[in-house]
C-alpha cells in the first residue's frame, strides 16, 4: 500500500511496435487505473539486453515507448512511468534475490527454453536469471497487483514463490503480488490470420495496425486483411472469425455494439464495411498520433518527466531495499 491505494506494478520491452491489440486490449484500459492503484510502468531496458540490441536503437524505442504510454493518455503525475535502469535497486534486489532461487525453477521457465532455442549462440547468465531480474521489479514496489498476459504467468508465479520463500526465513518483507484481473480490453487478432493474436513481433506487417501507422497504411491493412466468402457482416465466430475481429475493433473504435454493427452494414458488402472500420481506427488513433508529435517537440518536458519518476521510483525501490539488505545481514552504512 501507499497512502491508502494498492501498488500496481507492470514492466514493459522497448522492442518491437506497440500495436492496436495492445492499445484496445491493454493500454487504453490502465488510464483508469491510476484512480485506484499506485501504478508503476518501467520500461525495462535492463531486460532487452538479455538479448543483443543495437544501443542506439534500444535507446530511441525506450524514449519513444515512454512517450507512446503518456500519449495514450498515462499522466505522468499520476503513474510513475520511468525506466528500470534509472533505478540502481532493481539490480541490487535481483542479486540478493538470485541467492533465493534454484537453478531447477529457472530451468523450467518455459520463455527460456524459447528463447534460448531461439538465440542459441548467446545463452548468457542475463537469459537465465531474467525472472529473477522481474521478481525483483515487482517486489521492490510490494505490488499487491500486475497486468500481465498469460505468457508471463509463470514468471509471475515464480515471483510469488520467491516472495513466501523469503518471507518465510525473515518475516513479511514483501508483498505477495496477485496477477490483475480487471476489466479485460477487447482482444484484437491478427489481420491475416484471426485465430492468432495481433503481436508486435509479426513477421508479416500487414497482420498488425502499429500505433504510428498513417492513415493510408491503416485503411490499406483494413483493405487486405482476410475475410470469408459468406459476404454478410454477421457476429458468427465458427464461419467468420475475420468479420468478427474487425467487429471488435470497430466496436472498441466506435463504441457501438455488435447488433448496432450488423444492422448498420445490412445488406452492404465487405468493402464498404473495411472501409469503415479502417476509417474509425484512423480517428481513435488521431489524437494518440498528435500528441506524440507534440511530446517529439517537447524535449525538456520529457526529460523532467524522466527525472521526477525516477526519483519518485527511487524513493519506493530504497525503502524496500533496505529493509531487505538489514534482514539478510548487510551492514549499515553510516551516514
Ligand atoms: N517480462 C515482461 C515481458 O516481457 C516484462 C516485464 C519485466 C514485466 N518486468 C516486469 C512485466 C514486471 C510485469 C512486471 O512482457
């Protein structure tokens, strides 16, 4: 707790573009959040470069994915939006933390076994010790709650076994974390394949609408992405599973329900309706799309931002760092 809100805590990689599934389904849902929890948004730079990373670029997609969260409508005042390795104690906790997990739980980590599949020529310590690295993330703020997609359950399972490990040896020290389940967004899938989730990581760029995408790139995705030969605009998931996608996202764009949708576009064919759907994406992507322009112009604004949330960060992370330095038997440092 701080204050009298509950801490909600989430991490996210500057790698690869944001997209509209996670606008609709993630983003645009955590403006509310800041009413009732205390919320930290990292952006975990400390994480990316557990694989190799062109440090120019990891630096500039950093800088914009902060802005892309305060353009979404994340005021900075409210939501302590600041990157992770501002704040030293991230990895200062992880280490002590690494001393309170097994090598066993890191091997069965489901991503690891991916991702070191995936980049077997640099299976580093970094690769391996990354759950550790994020249980440090979410414990070093004593989150009650994290957003988090089903990929990263197991990681945040092992963060609450570590928690109760340690709280068991030394008494409550850390919060045990719940995922959150709030309101859920709509869950957007791929243009070209609606059984799978629209992802930042798609190879085939029309599959996705990036947040920045212009106008006539969105209408264009909207033109091709796959559809069926029934020609009716109908909520049928069995038979239609692209209609019904781009019934979401016109529904999450317009607001307006799926009956509303079907009786509007009676009797019309599939291009009039594309058209519409591209058309009320480009509208709900408008004001996003300024406001990064402006921030873009607004450097000092920015790096004011960056500083304050870190301090802010700072502040929390060292609280709980000390108390977790006292307990493992670190001397005092005399001031
Ligand atoms: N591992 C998360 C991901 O790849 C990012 C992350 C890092 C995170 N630290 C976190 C998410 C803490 C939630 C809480 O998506």
């Amino acid at each position: 707790m701080i204050g009298d809100k509950k801490v909600l805590f989430s991490g996210m990689q500057a790698t690869g573009n944001l997209t509209l599934g996670n606008y609709l389904g993630a983003l645009s849902n955590w403006v509310k959040l800041a009413d009732e929890y205390e919320c930290f948004y990292s952006v975990v730079d400390m994480h990316s470069i557990t694989v190799r990373q062109d440090p120019a670029e990891l630096r500039s997609r950093a800088r914009k994915l902060l802005c892309l969260y305060i353009a979404a409508g994340l005021d900075p005042e409210k939501n302590c939006i600041y990157y992770q390795s501002h704040v030293s104690g991230h990895a200062e906790l992880a280490w002590i933390l690494n001393c309170f997990t097994y090598m066993g739980e890191l091997s069965r980590m489901t991503q690891f076994k991916d991702k070191s599949a995936k980049h077997a020529d640099n299976i580093n310590a970094g690769l391996f010790t990354y759950p550790v690295l994020m249980a440090a993330d979410i414990l070093l703020y004593q989150a009650d709650v994290v957003p988090v997609g089903i990929d990263q359950m197991q990681h945040l399972e092992l963060t609450r076994d570590i928690a109760q490990r340690f709280n068991a040896l030394y008494g409550d020290v850390f919060t045990v974390p719940e995922p959150y389940i709030g309101k859920v967004g709509a869950k957007i899938m791929s243009l070209q394949d609606p059984a799978k989730k629209m992802s930042k990581s798609d190879e085939n760029p029309n599959a996705s609408i990036y947040l920045m995408d212009d106008p006539d790139t969105i209408m264009r995705k909207f033109k091709r992405a796959v559809t069926d030969s029934l020609g009716a605009v109908r909520y049928n998931e069995e038979e239609q599973p692209g209609i019904c996608n781009l019934m979401d996202i016109y529904g999450a764009c317009t607001g307006k329900s799926r009956q509303d949708i079907e009786s509007k576009f009676e009797g019309k064919g599939y291009g009039d309706f594309k058209t519409a759907v591209g058309e009320s994406v480009v509208e709900k992507l408008r004001p996003l799309q300024e406001k990064m322009e402006d921030l873009a112009k607004n450097k000092d604004y920015i790096d004011s931002v960056i500083k304050n949330n870190a301090e802010k960060a700072q502040y929390f992370a060292n609280k709980t760092l000390r108390k977790v330095q006292k307990k493992v038997g670190f001397p005092e440092k005399i001031r």
